[in-house]
C-alpha cells in the first residue's frame, strides 16, 4: 500500500524534516493537529506552529483527564493562540457508567470507541475538519 510506504520513509527523517516534507506535498492542505497535551504532543504543535500559524487543534476530551491536563490545555491554547476544539463524546462519565459500568476497566476497546473515535469521527464530519491531513503525535495522514 502506498501509504504503508511513505510512513516507512517518513519514519527514516528527524522529526522537522518529516513534518516538512508532508506539508510540502500537501501545500494547499487544511491541517488538523489531535492533542492530548502531553508533552510529545506539545513537541508536535510546536513544530507546526513554526511552520503554518493557523490550524485547529482537537482535544479529545474523554472526561478522565486530570485537572492539571486541563488547566494546561486552556492555559498552552491561550499562550499559543491555539484554534483549541473541545470534542466531546455522546454521553457524559457518569451518564456511561451508569449504562454500561466503568468500562475502561472491563472493555477498554469499546470506551476508546464510545470516548474518543466516534467523537473524533463525529468532529472531523460536522466541522468539515480536514480529511486533507490530520497530525497526531503518532501519525501524519
């Protein structure tokens, strides 16, 4: 598959040059930036931030984030001047647990599912968000 190898060459390159050489072959490209402000994902905005000023960043907000992840989310968004979307699942942690129990613990597959895909998927589609490229701290699509 073609896809499997550029991944295989851009893996090859130092960060920056990685991120250079997609945003190269995609120059008229809306781009995306999925974050959980951890600090590789704040490696990753940072380098993208030197290199395009206006892209959205998505946080996927699964209600399990501490509140020093949030307090740094708000207080980096707002430092960086970040075009920061809160996405948000269907149904708040209590409202799931009360359905279907703490699921992260009996069935992580389906709370990922239930917190973060769908959600994201719902995001991308609603907001008309890329699908010219979406960047993670693990991929670059």
């Amino acid at each position: 598959m073609e896809a499997d190898r550029i991944a295989e060459e851009l893996e090859r390159l130092a960060p920056e040059q990685a991120l250079d050489t997609v945003l190269a072959a995609n120059q008229s490209a809306r781009i995306c930036l999925t974050s959980s402000f951890q600090a590789e994902d704040m490696v990753v905005t940072h380098l993208l931030k030197n290199r395009m000023p206006d892209f959205s960043v998505l946080f996927l907000d699964t209600g399990y984030h501490f509140a020093q992840t949030y307090e740094y989310r708000d207080r980096m968004a707002k430092q960086w001047s970040l075009n920061l979307i809160n996405v948000l699942p269907e149904r708040t942690v209590a409202e799931q647990e009360s359905a279907f129990g703490i699921l992260y613990r009996s069935e992580p597959t389906r709370c990922c599912q239930l917190r973060k895909v769908e959600p994201l998927m719902r995001a991308l589609v609603v907001r008309r968000l890329p699908p010219d490229g979406a960047i993670s701290q693990r991929t670059i699509v």
